[in-house]
C-alpha cells in the first residue's frame, strides 16, 4: 500500500535500462529522494507525504530495486549511471536543478553529482553517506574495493586541499 499516490510516474530508459520514477506534490522547491543500496522508492514511504505538502519530490526505484531494470554486470551499477539516470529522470519531468536528499549510497550519488553537476544542484541533505572521511590506511584499503577511480581520486584531491 502506497502512504501517497503519486501525482505522475513513469519511466526514463537509458541504454536499455528502464528506471521507475514518481513525482509527488508540485511546490517551488524540487527535492529528489535516493534510497541507500538495494532499497526502492519504498524507503521513502514514511517521509513522502508530509514532504509533498511542501515540496515537490521525486523519488525513484534506482537500477537493480523495485520496478526498475536489473541490468546484468558490475559495471551497470557503477556510480557514473546512478548518477546519469538521476539527471535523466530530472531531464524527463523538466526540472533543472533541486535539492538532493540520499541516505547510504543514495547520499554517495547526490555528493558525486553535485561535484559534476553543480549547475543541477541546489543543496545536498546526505544521511549516512557511504564515503570514505579520513585519510586513515586500514580505512582506504576497504574503501579501494567499493570506489570508482574517479571518486578515489576526487577524494585524494580534496585530502591533498585541491577541491
């Protein structure tokens, strides 16, 4: 049972994969939900329409969750095409830049995106965000396992005080 209906949902399709997305409420300030890791729009049931009241919100099931597609290999998850079906969704409901609000790996892509996409972000609310923080070895050699290079260098830059 749905807490809220939504107010319009669809699909966007990037490379053959289709990600499920809904759009709730239709106030000024848009905020897109990310779930953490493996978790559908679901996780947001709680929360969706008390913000609905106030905001307009899109939330989506990400690859590999609820209604989306399950693409098949390590490389159809990685960070770049959460990232890229995030801004597609934003693309298909004609909104340029909103609030990015992610817990676990969802906070991941809202932080990745607004480092590449500043221009599409307004603010990031980030809630337990699967990064690394601290420059500690034990840390790093655990986290080399889960990053993109791209993110590993990101993050090595804003260590080293270039970001």
């Amino acid at each position: 049972m749905k807490a809220r209906l939504p107010d319009l949902e669809g699909y966007v399709d990037r490379d053959g994969v289709r990600v499920k997305y809904e759009v709730h409420g239709d106030a000024g300030t848009t905020i897109v939900l990310m779930p953490g890791w493996g978790l559908p729009l679901r996780a947001w049931k709680a929360q969706i329409p008390y913000m609905a009241r106030h905001y307009r919100v899109i939330a989506f099931d990400p690859r590999g969750t609820g209604d989306s597609d399950r693409p098949v290999g390590p490389q159809a998850y990685a960070l770049v095409e959460h990232v890229a079906d995030v801004l597609a969704i934003m693309d298909a409901v004609g909104v340029r830049s909103a609030v990015m609000m992610g817990k676990s790996r969802g906070a991941q892509t809202a932080l990745a995106l607004a480092a590449d996409h500043p221009e599409r972000v307004d603010a990031v609310i980030a809630a337990a965000p699967m990064i690394s923080l601290s420059p500690w070895p034990p840390l790093d050699s655990i986290w080399t396992f889960f990053e993109e290079p791209t993110v590993g260098k990101r993050r090595r830059m804003a260590v080293r005080g270039a970001l």
